[in-house]
C-alpha cells in the first residue's frame, strides 16, 4: 500500500485521469473530493464488497446440474457415431454390409 501524507487543498493524481483532493479534515473524519472519466465508477469499500460478494453468490446459485443422460449425449457431440465414418460401410446397403467395387470393364452380365 502506498501511503502519502496531503494538506487540506492537496491531492495526488492516479493513472493520470483520476485526481483525489483532500477537501476537509476534523477530529477523525477526511473529506476527499474525486475527479475521475466519465464511465467509471466509485464505490467506498464496504459497499465494493458487499456488491462483489451478493454477485458470487448469485453465479454460484444459478448453477444447475445437467442430468446425466443429457451429460452423456453432450459428451458424444463431435465423436464419430459407431462406425458410420467408415466409407466402405457408408456405401453398403441399409444393413451397413458393404459393396463390391466393380471394375471398368466388368460387366453384370456374362
């Protein structure tokens, strides 16, 4: 952790776009004043952290389990089905039994 010691009315410049100013200090208490690009946000610490826990929780809660038939199917996807990849077998008949390859020449009929 970087420490640095500021007067009222001083500030210190982070990243080159954000500018902290101490604008009060009583008792125990600092007013800071934050200068900072449009679109960022700024939140005290506690609140940071609530946020960040209530998020967890909630991706942590919308887990479901697959069912497992469904897991096993989404495990197949992309492997080959059987042996329906084999191009002996993708030219056969309904029954997968493959066909002779004919010749030129060869003729059914003698």
């Amino acid at each position: 952790m970087l420490l640095i010691t500021r007067r009222t009315g001083e500030a210190v410049v982070i990243n080159g776009e954000i500018v902290v100013k101490v604008l009060d200090v009583r008792g125990g208490r600092v007013k800071l004043g934050c200068e900072y690009p449009e679109g960022s946000t700024v939140f005290r610490q506690e609140l940071f952290e609530k946020i960040r826990d209530e998020n967890k929780a909630a991706a942590g809660a919308g887990q479901t389990k697959i069912p497992d038939g469904l897991a096993r199917l989404l495990q197949d996807v992309g492997r080959p089905m059987g042996s329906a990849n084999n191009k002996d077998k993708e030219q056969g008949d309904a029954n997968n039994t493959p066909r002779q390859s004919r010749r030129d020449g060869d003729d059914d009929a003698e």
